[in-house]
C-alpha cells in the first residue's frame, strides 16, 4: 500500500509538471520580446523661457516695483540666434510693464534687445520683447523686466495668502542660421501682490 502512494504522488507530480512547465518556457520568451526601458518623450528637449516670479509688497499697500528675471534654456545642440516672447496680462489688475534690460554679459557680447508694448483686446496688455545675437544666446538669466504696481492694494484686497497676477508667456526662436526652431516652451511668471509680514532676527551679544 506505501508503495502505490508513492507511486500515485509522484504521478500527481509528473502531471502537473507537465501542465506548469509550457507557461514557464513561453513567460521568459514573452518578457524578452517587450522592450525592458519603453522610451518615454523626453521634457529636456525644448527650447524654454522662463519667467520669474516676485512679491513686492512691502506691508499693507506699501510695494516696491516687481523684478521678474527672463532665463533662457537652449535646446541641445542648437544656438540660439534669436527669440521673442510675447508677454500678456490683465490690464485691469493693478500692474504696468516699466523697462526691460539685458544682463550686462549679454549686452557686452552684442545682443540686441527690441520691446513693443500694446493693449490688447478684453483689458489684456501685450508685451513683446525681442533678443537677438548672431553669435548665439546662452544659458540662464539673459535680461530682468520690471513692472510697477500702479494701485494701491489695501492689506483686505490682497491679505496674505496668494493674491497672484500671472504673467503668460508665448515664445518663438530661431538659430544662429535662421532656421527656425519648433519645439519651443513658454513658462508663465507671476507678481504675488499678498502681504508677507517680515520677520525680525534679533542678536545677543556677551561680553
């Protein structure tokens, strides 16, 4: 009797064996056959500008004009010749574009800056701003943009949490050889217009 459970166990195990060893055979193939790291589009590739983002209020409705920097990314393998961002926000919010500068580098390496500013349709202001240089553009800050806080917000109307006037941004460019380049991206920047109570540091001294 010992010896035909035996025998009937290692049937049963035979048997399944037999049922579990194709699937393990066809998984690896399958797995070989699917790609290990699926390529995925990759978020480096494009030529960005970037806005800056500034909070300006000093306490209250007290505030100092707002300084957004203008930082270029150049795509791989590309110079930069030239780009223009066309810049839009509300004009009804309490805020006007003063001037614009190039970063001194820059503008000793011969770039060239235009700006046009105009009011758009629905209370929209428009400012386009167009920097060039043959001899390319490089990477990070490449000019500051200030604008002026025309109102005088009361600390009700902007409180403290984030009272935030966005800054769109739309950009073209081109390269050095004038062709132009298509896979460009635009980050918007911001003017926080919310009170930021100051902090004070006091210091002690032992003698």
């Amino acid at each position: 009797m010992r010896m035909f459970k035996i025998s009937f166990s290692v049937l049963v195990a035979f048997f399944v064996g037999f049922l579990v060893l194709p699937s393990l055979l066809v998984f690896p193939q399958e797995f070989q056959d699917a790609p290990l790291h699926p390529e995925a589009p990759s978020a480096g590739d494009a030529l960005q500008i970037t806005l800056g983002r500034d909070s300006p209020n000093l306490g209250g409705n007290v505030f100092r004009d707002a300084f957004i920097s203008f930082t270029l990314s150049n795509a791989p393998g590309i110079a930069t010749g030239k780009l223009i961002s066309d810049i839009s926000f509300p004009s009804s919010e309490g805020i006007a574009f003063d001037r614009a500068e190039l970063t001194p580098d820059l503008e000793a390496a011969g770039a060239t800056m235009e700006i046009e500013v105009a009011e758009g349709e629905d209370d929209v202001s428009r400012l386009k701003i167009t920097i060039s240089n043959n001899n390319g553009l490089p990477d990070g800050i490449i000019a500051n943009l200030v604008f002026k806080v025309t109102k005088e917000f009361t600390f009700e109307e902007v409180g403290t949490d984030e009272h935030l006037i966005t800054l769109d941004n739309s950009v073209s460019a081109w390269a050095t050889d004038e062709k132009e380049i298509t896979d460009v991206l635009g980050e918007p920047g911001g003017i926080d217009l919310a009170y930021a109570p100051v902090v004070f540091a006091c210091l002690f001294y032992m003698h």
